[in-house]
C-alpha cells in the first residue's frame, strides 16, 4: 500500500505494521493530550508555543519509547558476538557524539568563560550522549533477546 | 497461526536468514512466523511457498484433529 509517509517506514511488512501502529498510538495519544489541554488551559494557563511543544513531545516521546522496547531495530541479530560488537559500537558512537557536540559548541556557540557555564556545557553533552547510549542499548539488549527466542 | 514454515524449511536445510533474504524480510519476521506470532500478508505467504517449493494448503492449511 502506497502513502506519502512510506519513507518513514521499514521494508520489512513486520516492522512496518508495528512502526504504523506506534504512528497510530501516537496520533491518538496526541489527540487525547489536545483535548485535556483544550478543555483545562483556562486553569493551567500555558501559552501557544508550550501547548505546542507538550504535543510534539508526547507523540515523539511515545513512539521512540515503543519502538525502543518493541525490540525491532536490529532484527537479524542473533550471535552473541555481533551483539557484542554493536555495545561497543553503540558506546563508540555516544563517545563520539559527546565530543563532536562539545567541539562544535566551542567553536561555533562560545567558549565558556565560567565555571558554572562549562559545568552546563559538559551536563548537556553527558546527559544527551548517556541517554543515547541507554535508549541504543536497551533497544538492541530488547531486539537481541526476541530474536534469540525466536530461533 | 500454527503453520509448518519451519519444518519445511529445515527438510530443506535452509536457514531463516537465508529464507529472509530470499523473500526480502528480515530474519526476525521469519521467526514470528514459524512460531505463530506474526501472520504474514499473502503477498508474503506466496514468497515463502514459492521459496520452500510447497503450497499454501502444505504451509499454512490447519488440518483439524478428528
């Protein structure tokens, strides 16, 4: 079946089934959350840019979150060996992305002239890569597990 | 749904990765399948039939005990 969104999709008929019901989840959910906001703002009060925000970050929020456990980005994982080398690469790839990241604000945002200004520069730059990691690994630890059941 | 994918396809020797790369699906969908937890579009069911050299009714016809 054709749809402007099939670039968002897998080939795979398995994993897009479950990416077009996450997508599904996710609209709905959103839908849900306009509503209560719709209905509750008089007393919350929330501007139009947070109200925004709240949506795109629900739908984003449930279906990286589903997809992460659903234990479908690595589907032909099966040894432990390549398990291995991908933990490895995962935290190559968090490493990289810290430093990257660190380099590039430096050079490009501003040095930071304080102590407090560099302990929010490494927080951002620790915390983003460790939850990369952490997502990316879970993820695989998920996807490794299913996969060896289902041999 | 119970089905006979994965005695077919070790009669013939064959691994789920091979018959996945052969049907263009991962290795993981092959796995659903033979263990009953994925039922696969017919488009699907006709690729593997083809690929193991067997019918529809031999793969996924539920014979009922008597």
């Amino acid at each position: 079946m054709k749809s402007w969104m099939s670039f968002l999709l897998s080939n795979d008929e398995y994993k897009r089934l479950k990416m077009l019901h996450f997508y599904a989840e996710g609209g709905v959910l959103l839908f849900i959350a306009m509503l209560v906001l719709f209905l509750t703002n008089d007393y919350f009060g929330l501007g139009p840019d947070v109200i925004v925000l709240l949506g795109m970050m629900v739908f984003i929020f449930y279906v990286s979150t589903r997809y992460m456990f659903a234990g479908i980005e690595y589907p032909d994982m099966t040894s432990e060996k390549s398990y291995r080398k991908e933990v490895r690469v995962t935290l190559m790839r968090s490493v990289t992305f810290l430093g990257i990241f660190s380099g590039f604000y430096l050079l490009l945002v501003d040095i930071p002239t304080t102590a407090e200004a560099w302990i929010d520069l490494a927080g951002i730059a620790i915390i983003t890569s460790v939850v990369m990691f952490v997502s990316t690994f879970i993820s695989l630890k998920r996807s490794y597990k299913k996969n060896r059941e289902l041999l | 749904m119970k089905n006979n994918v994965k005695i077919t396809r070790m009669k013939l020797s064959i691994t789920q990765q091979h018959l996945a790369r052969k049907v263009g699906v991962a290795r993981q969908t092959i796995g659903l399948i033979e263990k009953g937890q994925y039922n696969p579009s017919l488009k699907l069911c006709i690729a593997i039939a083809k690929e193991l050299d067997a019918t529809l009714d031999d793969l996924f016809w539920e014979e009922e005990a008597e």
